[in-house]
C-alpha cells in the first residue's frame, strides 16, 4: 500500500462512551478502490470504530485523516461534506419520505479525485439499477419497506453523496439471501468505481466474497490484520477470534 493512494487513515485511536473506554490504540488505513472487512466478534468494537472514524456518539483520541485532512475534531457532518460516507447499522431511514426522497436528501455535489478524474456521480436512475428492487417503488414510504430494502434505501441515499469512501455497518444484518447477494454486488460495483469501503461485518462468507483484506477486533484492539486471501487458510486465527 502506497501512502499516495491511502484514503482513511487512523492511528492510535481510541474511543469513550461516558467513562467507559472500548477502543484502544486503533491502526487502521483503507485505501482508494479498496474493500477491507472489519471483524470480530460481538462486543469488540467494530460499530464503534466506525463511529469513531466519523466522530458519532462517542469521545475519542488520537489521528483521523481522511483525503489528506485530519478529521480528528471535525463533526459527524463536515466528514460527509469531504465525502466520508457512512451506514448505520440501524439503517435510520426517513419513514416519512419516500424512496425518492429519501435520496434526495442525501444529495451532495460531484467530486474528483486529487488529480482530477473524477468521481463516479450517483443519481437515482444510476442506483435503481444498482438495486433493482428500489427501482420498482420510487415512491413507496420509508416505513412501508422491508428491513432488507431499508438496508439497500440506506446504501443508496449515502451514494448520493457522491463519497469517495463508505464506511458500512453490517449490511447483510438481518435481510434475506437474495438481497445480501444483491448488497455483495452493489459493493464489487463501488469497488470497480474506485469507491472504497470500510465494511463492518460478522458474515465471514459475505466479507469473503467482496473483502480484500480483514483486520479482526478483540475487546477493542487489532488482533490480527491481513489480506482476505491469507485469512482464509489462517485457520486458527478464524478459530480463536471468530468461533469460525
């Protein structure tokens, strides 16, 4: 990894809720067109990494920098406006709104890359070919979906941001197969964009398939970091820090 094409970088970080620490000393770095699966097991802090990383809900420590500006003062909203996407685990779309407006509220301005290429623009058109099942109810209510299309719905609105990086919590949480199969493939597409993703996960099948490195979690700190390829004959690393 080049630090030319680093796009997320953390170091030394850690993270409160109240007084009560739960990460400690994160290092991790994700670069451009990179998939890399966060795992462990529940309780070791993958959520809140990503909380941290963009600065919800919890107090942290240490560096943050993102496309080359340090983040580790910024709010949750000044991260998105530099194109730092992010999906909640509980997805959080608007019941209200529609499917269409509930991306057009994610809506931000194109951007380019440091040298000038630019980066893929999402529009609705774009994404309900992405996910077939979006294009099929523009204008069905937020509450009127599925857990699995809210997950898909909450996708696609941070893609309106047109972000250079997603960090994404547990996307294959409690859908059905098909729409996993269907998540797996809308993050193979982001990748051959050039979009990174910071993928919370506990599927070890689904971060196998899109993943190509894992750094795996344990009571808040990096246990074991490598490529996907490698952690899939690492046996006892599976074992000990996954129960897999």
């Amino acid at each position: 990894m080049t630090m030319d094409d680093v796009l997320l970088q953390a170091r030394g970080l850690d993270a409160w809720y109240g007084a009560a620490q739960v990460l400690f000393g994160i290092d991790i770095a994700v670069r451009r067109g990179e998939v890399v699966a966060l795992m462990g097991r529940n309780g070791a802090g993958k959520s809140t990494t990503l909380k941290a990383l963009i600065g919800l809900e919890v107090r942290r420590r240490g560096s943050v920098r993102f496309m080359g500006q340090d983040l580790s003062r910024s709010e949750p909203f000044e991260a998105a406006r530099r194109g730092l996407g992010y999906v909640p685990e509980d997805r959080r779309v608007f019941t209200g709104l529609t499917v269409a407006q509930n991306l057009d509220v994610g809506r931000q301005p194109p951007r380019a890359w440091p040298d000038g290429t630019p980066v893929p623009v999402w529009t609705p058109e774009r994404l309900y070919r992405l996910f077939p099942n979006l294009g099929e109810m523009p204008t069905r209510p937020g509450a009127r979906m599925s857990g699995g299309e809210q997950q898909m719905l909450a996708v696609a609105r941070t893609l309106m941001g047109n972000p250079y990086l997603v960090l994404l919590d547990e996307p294959s949480e409690g859908v059905a197969p098909l729409i996993v199969a269907q998540m797996a493939e809308a993050i193979l597409a982001l990748k051959r964009n050039g979009v990174a993703v910071l993928l919370c996960e506990q599927n070890l099948g689904f971060a196998e398939r899109v993943a190509d490195r894992v750094v795996v979690l344990e009571k808040g700190q990096v246990r074991h970091a490598d490529s996907m390829a490698a952690f899939r004959g690492a046996t006892a690393a599976r074992v000990t820090l996954l129960g897999v």
